[in-house]
C-alpha cells in the first residue's frame, strides 16, 4: 500500500484552510452511501472497508508534503498556523461501518465518519474510492457466483483493470463477493486468497510442435495441470492430450463458441477415460453469459471471469456519496432543487428485519431511534483507532455468502430484480423538513 | 509507486518455471495492442508508457516474495535452480513504443518487448494493465476536450475512479488527453499537473447561513475563489453573492438542468457587473453531455467531468492483448479458429503517412520492411534501461493535441466515427500465410 494524505480532491484541502482560518472545527458526521443502483442491479455487497481504516490510521501529512501545498498559489493567503495544524494531523474521529460483505441497498450509509469537521472532510475522496470500487467488484463477483449455480468462478481479470493496483483490490472485493480465488499473485501474497493459474497461447506457440508443449509444460506441473485446448484447434488439441497419454486435471478453453466446443472437448475427454478432467471456461464472460451456457447444458466447470468482474463493466461506477449530515451536533443536509440529489440529516443506523432466515426490510432511521431489528452498522473505529479485529479474507467470504443467501429471491435476480424495501424512519423525514423549513425562513429573510 | 513483481497473473509464473525447468528461454518478442474499438471511438490516445518503463527498470523479485512462491503447492515440482533464477532477474530487454500522447488505431503495436522469452512474460499482465487502462482515459479525456470546443476541461472523478490509485493514474491520463488539469492534489504532486479546486456542499452547508459560508470561504481565497451555487436554491445564492458584494473568479453548478440555469446565472451575473466571472459546470457529464449543451448555447465556460472520464464509464476496458510474434528469431502466431482472435507473426512497424499535415493511413508491417511514412514506435529500452529521456506532462499534453488535430475529422466524430485506414502488409500476410501451413502440415502428422 501507498496511501499518502495527498491522495484527495484538492477542494477538501481548500474547505480544510478555510474551516480553520475561520476557526471553525467542530466535530461533524458525514455518511457515505450510494443513491441508486446501476441497471439490473437488485443489492450491492460491500467491500474496501479494510483499506478504508488503514487510510484513516496511517493518516498523516509529511514535512515535504506540507511544504508542496505551501508552495501553491491558491494558498498563498491562508494562514501559516493552518500548514502547521496539518504537519501535526491525525484521524482521531469515529467511525462506524457496514461489516464487509453484507448486502446493502440505496440510501443506507455504509459508513459514518464524526470527527472534528476538517479531518472528516479530508478523507472523503479516499473514503469513496476505496469503497464504492471494491463494492463494485464484489457485488459483480456475487452475480457471477449465483450465475455458476455451485460451480467455480475465478477472477482473471488483473490485465484489464484500471491499473495494477486496481487488478489487486479487485482480486480482493471479488473473493469477498464469493470467487474461489484469482489469478493475481500480488493480491494471493497480500490477502491469502487462493490463487489459480494454467498457462497462456505464448508458451504453446513458442513450440514448433503443440502436443510438445503441452508434454513439457505437464511434467513441470505433474500433479495439477490444466493444459489450454485453442491456440490452434481444440478439438485436436484433445487428441494430442490422449495421444501423450496425458491425464491433466483440467483444459481450458478460451475462445470460440463454448457451448458446442465444450460438449465435444467433454464427448471427446470422456470416451477417452478422462471423466476426471474438468473444463474451465475463460473467454468474455459476465454472469449474463454464464446463465446462458449452464441453461443450454455447457459441461462446464469451473468459469474464469476477467474484464467484467474487474472493471465491474457494465457498472464500472457506483453514484457513492459522502454527506454532511450533522455539524457541530445540529443535523444538516444538502437540499437540492433537484430530489435526487437531496439526502436526510442526522445521524443514522440501519435497521434489518428478517424472518425465517431471509431478510424481510430494512429503515433507514436516526442512531438514537429503537427498532426490533438488527442494526447494521457497527462501530470500527474510536479515537482514530481501530476497535474490530482483522478478520481473514476466508471468513468475510463465507460469511458473505450466507447473507446473500438472505436477500430475497426476487431482489437477487441477476436481471430486473425487484427493488428491497427499504424505508425511511417518520423522525428522519420530520427532520428533513425542519431542516427545510429553518432555511426557507432564511432565505426569506436575505432574498426580501 | 509501488510495483512489485508478483503484480502479475499466476500463469505468467508457471510458463516462467516451465520454460526454464524445460531449458528454454531464448529471446522472444510479444507485442501489446488492441483488437477492435469500443462503440463510438475512431481512435485511442495512448498513455501509460512512463509507467511501464518505470516498472521494467525496477523489476525484481524479492527474497521474502520468492520464498512465497517456493511455498506455493502449485510449484512443487519445479526446481530450486528456477528460484535462484527468479531472485537474480532483471529486465534486459528491448522495448519499442508508441509516444505517451499518439493517436493509434485497432491492430497497431503499441509496445513491443524483445527478451529472453522468461522476461518478455513475467511483465505481460503489468505493461497490459498500466498501459491500456491510461490509454482508455487519454482517448476518453480527448473526446470531452474536442466537445468542450476551447473551453477548458477539468477531471474531477478520483471519487470514482477503481481505487485511490487508480484516480491518480486517471488524472495524469486525463492531462495527456487534454484536460487542463486535475482535482487530485496527489497526481499534481507526483506528476507536476495543475489542479483545480473550490469547495463542496458540505462546507456550506456546515453554516446556519449560506451567504455567510460563501463570505467566510471568499475571505481565505480572495484573489481566485470558485462559489457553489446549488445547495439550497441556484439562483437566490447568486443573490447572495451580489448582496455580500462578492466579485468570485467563478461559480460551480452541480446539479438541475444545466441548461438552463447556466443561462439564468450567467444574465444575473452580468446584470450585476460579474461579467467576469466563470461558469463551472460539473454534474454527470461527458462529451456528449457537453456537446448538447454547447449546442444550446449554454454558456458554460469550464467543464468539471467526474466519474464518466475517471472510469471510461462507457467503455471502461480496453480489450489490451499481448501477442507472441517471435520465439527463437521465429515467427509465431496464435491461429485461434475464431478470426478475431487471430494475430500476425513477426517483429512489426506502423509506418503513417501524411498529406498537408493530415494523417491519411498507417501499413502495419515487419519492421524490417521499407515504407516512406513515419514509422511510429520508437526505440525507449535497450539491454532493459531507459534510452529515451524523460519528458514534462506539459510537454506530452501539447504534442499530443497537435496529434489528435492530424486526425482526419470523419475518425475524430463522437459518434459513428470512420474508420482510421490501417492495412497489413502483403509481408505480413504472407508470413501468417506461412505459419499456417506449417501448422497444417505438423497437425496433419500427428492426427494421422
């Protein structure tokens, strides 16, 4: 990881000045949440909270870095006090969050900062993109594993990601949104996530002869090879297999029209006593494609999923936003002309009914209200310091996939789902039209 | 940055150790480009190649990272001699590259690596995510630049963007397409871009009184300051700008009907003597968003895109591959049975031809071939180190707008752009030709 302070919009260093210069630094909460959700898309799964808290504890701005924004010329009249105030910075504040991999739906917050008003609104940009990517990746993660009905999905994607560390997190958010593992080593090393791997059409190509490659590569990798079938024709590539009188664990094909081509490779592995050998499947694959081929009766495996789970692409963004929604402990918002941009004041919790194990609703309602539900955010962080345990990447994935199986059937559907109820508490909507009302007195009295 | 060498797919590995356990890594040349445009795109810009030499010149395993691997089931038959291997590697390869900033088309080389077959492809999944993932945001920044038509365009979505890293990488992207510059204070660090910022809802919604978080923010920045107009009413805080007897550099609108409003604020503004001050807009846009609002006559003067350019939104990968072209000084190619997934052998050149200063077509052809045209790839490594010097962001930024104007304008369209004419050689077609016969011949023997 390299987090540095200076990875944030420049507009939350010119709040920062001007909060301070005002002397204005009470302690705030703003919550971070998504406002709708992309086509065909029914919940989300969260994920990134773990790099979130890292950003927050190892928060600091260095000497140089200080001396950088110095130099700036939209600084030029802030005062001195405030650069120094930013050499001696850390996050102190608190934090409560949705625990990774739980499924949350439009409106809910998946995470609330309060702290002192600068420190809480230097972290934003970072808060968002940690989260609402990772999010991203696991929700897209989860659709491919209900599309594969109990057979494998591995994440492959790493060279189309949106950079090399962005094909690690995604490695990550992926596993927690159910993968059986990645083909990122980087991500393998730095998480303990299982890692996969077979070989590309370069190494095949580089021999004069294919079956040879494919003897060469098997003896390297004796116990568990895959040998891939259509770097020239995959039919014959089987042949070559039985002809060397190989047994691999598995083939894998990566292009052509894999409904029929896995039926022959299976008709062809199986009159050749290779039952045992599974076929993996990797070419454009997203869980649209993958419901297609299992309902046609592919006898495939195990589904190597790339450019769409990495770049989540056909929903590379999440609409994530971090409000304001109380200051100086008097409940704030942004009331918009334009509704959808609006979001309710005050401090918030997330209240889940279930029933019978599926969950039934949720309430978006003020910390303070009680409801006979579970409710979902939990404090991670007190003081700057992170109160939760690390838990393994193993755990927050089994765990994942219960709560996905909690989602009702009809909001997990992969294409128009219905929407999950969620609803709003009657003490917040009472008070957004406090918060209304407070302002159009005001603004009464300034416009007249 | 931090590169580390197990950024890479776990196959990449496994064909390293299966060449070296097999004895053979002589001197191989991949190629990287893209396959086919994405909807709407007539060309790419390219970016990203800082990046990649930075990581080939620093490409080294560790001792702890191999002792990782060596742990590893998978590579338990590989031999220790591999190992050894591995933590004494260096890249020593030569590296031939398309310009940061030069327009290319589907099938042209943008890289092209040549060295011992092991090296050339440990970094394949590294240079493909580095280098195609700029080249997606440069080409995308391009576009919003051609609709903004001379005003400026700034990039405002690292909240979106696929992770921190990923926004700083966006915004360098960005700069080389042409965007003026960035909201992300660190790529304005790291990579010396100019950034822009005002202030957020929040700040202002933080005071009991909107006129008054506008006075007090104007107080901080008073030579330059940007006022956001739309959190609470669009047009009464234009009052209240005239009324505090503010004079700002600009006002942001971030929300509603652009359309519109710019219109009421701008004829507010001059009634009120701010004839000088700037309209920002910056609410869900992109270059067709800025394209329908030009042609309405809106008069925006500056252009903040957030989410659809730090993420490519409507095209968020770029289908990057990277081909082996030579093994052992010959030619090889993947002759897959689909056609698309096909490749031409050999170590390849793209000569671009021009006519009064407009560029009219590119050959794609061996580089040993002779055309009267440009050749575009360049020599940038040599025995795996840096011949060619480090240029200035700026300087990449203006020689890249120069580019894009020798675009024929029928390519350079929006929407339903033409074809850019790119043709393969008859050399190249023959050696294709050639490897495919060959194979017949060998597969025929075998199957026999």
């Amino acid at each position: 990881m390299n987090n540095s302070a200076l990875q944030t919009d420049l507009y939350e260093l010119t709040m920062a000045a001007a909060y301070f210069d005002n002397d204005l630094n009470p302690p705030a909460t703003f919550e971070l949440f998504v406002r709708s959700l992309p086509d065909d898309r029914g919940y989300l799964i969260t994920a990134g909270l773990e790099q979130a808290v890292e950003y927050l504890e190892s928060f600091r701005f260095n000497p140089e870095q200080i001396e950088f924004l110095q130099r700036q010329p939209i600084f030029r009249h802030v005062s001195r006090e405030f650069f120094d105030y930013l050499g001696q910075l850390r996050f102190k504040g608190e934090v409560w969050a949705v625990e990774e991999g739980t499924p949350v739906f439009p409106s809910e917050p998946l995470l609330r900062v309060t702290a002192p008003a600068i420190e809480a609104q230097l972290v934003e940009t970072y808060l968002l993109s940690a989260l609402t990517f990772q999010t991203s990746i696991a929700t897209k993660a989860s659709r491919c594993v209900q599309a594969a009905d109990g057979r494998l999905v591995l994440e492959f994607g790493s060279r189309r990601a949106h950079g090399p560390e962005a094909g690690v997190l995604a490695a990550r958010a992926a596993y927690i949104g159910g993968c059986a593992g990645t083909s990122n080593v980087e991500a393998s090393h730095r998480f303990d996530i299982p890692m996969f791997g077979t070989l590309a059409h370069s190494f095949i190509s580089a021999y004069a002869h294919e079956e040879q490659s494919f003897v060469d590569f098997a003896r390297v990798f004796p116990d568990d090879v895959v040998i891939l079938l259509d770097t020239y024709d995959t039919l014959s590539a089987v042949d070559k297999i039985v002809a060397a009188g190989l047994r691999p664990s598995g083939v894998r094909l990566d292009s052509g029209d894999l409904l029929s081509l896995s039926k022959q490779v299976r008709a062809k592995l199986d009159s050749n006593g290779l039952q045992a050998t599974k076929i993996v499947a990797s070419s454009d694959l997203d869980e649209h494609v993958i419901t297609s081929l299992l309902s046609e009766g592919a006898p495939i495996d195990i589904f190597g999923v790339g450019t769409a789970l990495a770049t989540s692409k056909d929903a590379p963004a999440l609409g994530g936003v971090y409000k304001l929604v109380e200051f100086g402990g008097r409940p704030r918002a942004k009331l918009s002309q334009s509704e959808d941009k609006a979001s309710y004041p005050g401090r918030k919790q997330v209240f889940r009914s279930s029933e019978a194990g599926k969950y039934l609703r949720d309430v978006v309602a003020l910390e303070s209200e009680d409801y006979d539900a579970e409710p979902i955010l939990k404090m991670v962080m007190h003081d700057g310091r992170r109160v939760i345990p690390q838990t393994s990447l193993a755990k927050v994935r089994a765990r994942s996939a219960g709560e996905v199986a909690r989602i009702p059937e009809s909001v997990r559907r992969l294409k128009r789902p219905e929407g999950y109820p969620v609803s709003i508490s009657s003490e917040l909507k009472l008070m957004l039209g406090e918060v209304r009302q407070r302002f159009a007195r005001r603004d009464q009295k300034l416009v007249a």
